[in-house]
C-alpha cells in the first residue's frame, strides 16, 4: 500500500498481477483439478511450491482475493475460507492443543463464545476477561499460555479492547493475538497496527457488503516470530519461519478439514471489496448521526456507540480508528416498550440476522443470536432484553431516522 492510497490499491489488485487477456477482473476458476505435463512438477507443487493441485486448498480465483486482504491488513500472506467462523475454527483448532490456555475477551460474538465453548470440551483452558483493561488480560497470564483473542469493536456492546497495549504485551511475551477485525475492516483499523499477530476478517460482512456471499480469512501480519511456537508440526517447519503458522492453518483448515471457499463466492467478494472504502464511510457516517439521534428521543434508555463522547472506549476509539466509528450499534429502547411490537413497526429497517450490508439491518439480540448463551453470559456481556443489535447501511440519513421514530412514536 506504500504507493497508493487504500481504494485505488483495492481496485487495481487484479491488473497489476498477471490477469488473461487483459482482463481487469481475476476471472472465476471453477474447475476443482489442475493437469501437470511434467510428473516432477506435479510433485513440487504437493511438496510446496507455488501452485494448485485440488480446489479444496484453493484456486487462482481465492488466491486473487487473498492477495486484496493481504494489501488491506498490511501483512506478508492471506489464506480464505468459506466463512468467517470457518476461518476461526481453523485457527484455534490448528494451533492449539489439548492442556493450552486461551485467554478471550468477554465481548465476543455468540458464535465465537460456542466455539470456544467446544474448545474447551476438547481440554484447551479458556479465560474471558475485560479486554478493554489490558490489565486484565495481563492478570489472566498462565504457564500455558499460548494466544489471546479479541474482536476491535464487539458485537453488540460495541466495547472497543485494548487493541495497542494488548498487541505489545502478546509481542514481548511470545504470545499469538488473535483480532476479530471484521466489525472496523483494514479501513478503520489495520490489525497489524495494533500489533496482532494473526487478523481474522468475515468476508461475509464489510468487505463483501452486499449480504450475497459468505467468506472469511486469516492474514498473517508477519509480526510473530513462529519459531518459538511449540505447536507447529514437523510437517511444516520449512523454508522461513515467518510462512509456518499460516501454513499450517491452511493445511489443516482447507486440505483437513474442507473449509474451503468457493471460487464463484471469492469473485463476488472480490468485486464487493472494491467499494469497501465508500461504503464505510458513508454507513459510518450514517451510525453516528443515528446515535446521536437516538440518544435524544426520551424512549430510548441508552446508545451504545464508540462515536458518542459519552461511550467508555471514546477516545481509545477516536486514536484507533482515525475519527470514524463503524456502522455496528446497539440501542436499550425504555422498559414498557415490547421490542417485538417496535420492531414489528418498522418499514425501512431490514428485520434479518446479518450484519455489514448495504442495507441497515436490525435485531432483538438477547432473544435471537445470544439467546443460547443464557441469561449469565448475555449479563457478563452486557447484553439487556431491551437490546437492539443495528447494522447500520447506506440509506439516505432522513430516512432511517424517521422509520426509527415512527416506530417509537407508534409504541
């Protein structure tokens, strides 16, 4: 990214890498073999050198994708997966084992705390502290140890961790952070800025934002020295050090376990990614006028939003994130409002369970996506019945303000 600027490295990605015929689009490879004229050749590619042998460990098409994230986070490699869950899977799963310890934030999406939960069934160790508090993470330290994991900003809370002073700390004392990006996308906030060493990104969201294809990725940052990691197998310690923790996650994750994007959902990723820039801006910009809309309306009891002076993680989030503060909010509606009945009013907020669309999407979380945490996690989480996760798009501002109130006025 050091000649141009974010967009017009993302636009011209493809073109600057050898695309046929002079195509500006890596075109869509949906064949799931790749022929050899030589036998030695064949064999070289299975033994590491560059190339495709089997789709299910990638194709021309995902490598194209992975090259635009590798350019977005800054990092040295990039491997996809089928979706942003696939992709955290792969990373637990392939580099931890049974005895390690974890440490996570408490502020994490509900999938991810099942995962974790099924991770701990299989005998890793897991500590949720405040991540916001790099002290906190810093207390949780064990013998064991082996990697941390927050997301930037959660979901729905919209806590904003420690990012910089965790990312130090995991450097100086041989630890793997883990960063869930996927709510402020390399355009806010550069995983490897913040020191992470590995950045998972959910295509499915931001980045491909237009809710039409499901993906994820891991990207090395290359700050990690994978030397000193003890859980890389003999198999892939070779060549440089810096290329064996993705290249076991790609090796397990892909070629083991099948989590493999697929090549016509890489190529509508890769067009979606192209605009990533100007949809955040606007749908960032969409957030804060809403918060700050909101928080006025006597109905509503609390706006959680890192945009607003009065949000916890304020200024960390004005350093962080260079002014602009995502497009994920959540909002309490006050106690005698039955969220069911607002929803149930409104006309241009989308009701669905995604999130990162064009559109501004909306839903009641305690009783949806966190509903199987149980009422301890959601609290541990902050997470009230009167919650409202929003998604917020790229409608016009009026718009969305005025569906917001209608509903309220309507209660």
């Amino acid at each position: 990214m050091a000649d141009n600027g974010f967009t017009t490295t993302v636009l011209h990605s493809d073109r600057r890498s050898s695309v046929e015929h002079g195509a500006i689009h890596k075109p869509l490879h949906p064949s799931c073999e790749y022929a050899f004229n030589d036998a030695r050749e064949l064999a070289a590619v299975f033994q590491g050198k560059s190339g495709f042998t089997y789709a299910r460990q990638g194709t021309p098409t995902t490598q194209a994708l992975e090259n635009k994230i590798t350019q977005m986070e800054g990092g040295t490699n990039t491997v996809s997966f089928s979706t942003g869950m696939a992709a955290l899977t792969a990373i637990f799963f392939t580099l931890l084992k049974k005895g390690d310890h974890l440490i996570s934030s408490h502020y994490i999406f509900g999938n991810t705390n099942s995962l974790l939960a099924t991770l701990m069934d299989l005998g890793v160790e897991v500590t949720f502290v405040d991540a916001t508090n790099v002290e906190e993470v810093k207390a949780a330290l064990r013998p064991n140890t082996r990697m941390v994991f927050t997301e930037s900003i959660a979901n729905p809370g919209t806590q904003v961790a420690d990012m910089r002073a965790i990312g130090q700390w995991c450097l100086e004392n041989g630890l793997v952070y883990v960063l869930d990006n996927t709510l402020t996308t390399p355009w806010l906030c550069q995983g490897k800025a913040m020191g992470a060493a590995l950045v998972m990104n959910s295509l499915s969201k931001y980045i491909g934002g237009h809710g039409h294809a499901l993906g994820g990725a891991v990207t090395d940052t290359g700050l990690y020295d994978w030397s000193q990691y003890p859980n890389i197998n003999d198999a892939y310690r070779k060549g440089a050090s810096s290329s064996w923790g993705l290249t076991q996650i790609k090796k397990k994750g892909l070629r083991d376990m099948g989590a493999t994007l697929s090549s016509d959902s890489a190529h509508r990723l890769a067009i979606g990614a192209e605009t990533l820039s100007l949809r955040m801006a606007k749908a960032c910009d969409n957030a804060l006028a809403l918060a700050r809309a909101f928080a006025e309306h006597k109905r509503v009891e609390r706006v959680h939003y890192p945009g607003m002076p009065s949000h916890p993680q304020h200024q960390r989030s004005m350093e962080f994130f260079g002014g602009r503060f995502g497009a994920i909010m959540s909002v309490e509606l006050a106690a005698d409002i039955d969220v069911f009945d607002f929803l149930n009013k409104l006309r241009v907020f989308v009701l669905a369970t995604h999130l990162g669309d064009t559109r501004t999407l909306v839903l009641p979380v305690a009783h949806t996506i966190y509903y199987e945490m149980g009422a301890q996690r959601r609290a541990e989480m902050g997470i009230a019945d009167n919650m409202l996760r929003i998604s917020v798009g790229i409608e016009d501002t009026p718009d969305l303000i005025n569906d917001f109130f209608q509903a309220l006025d309507d209660c």
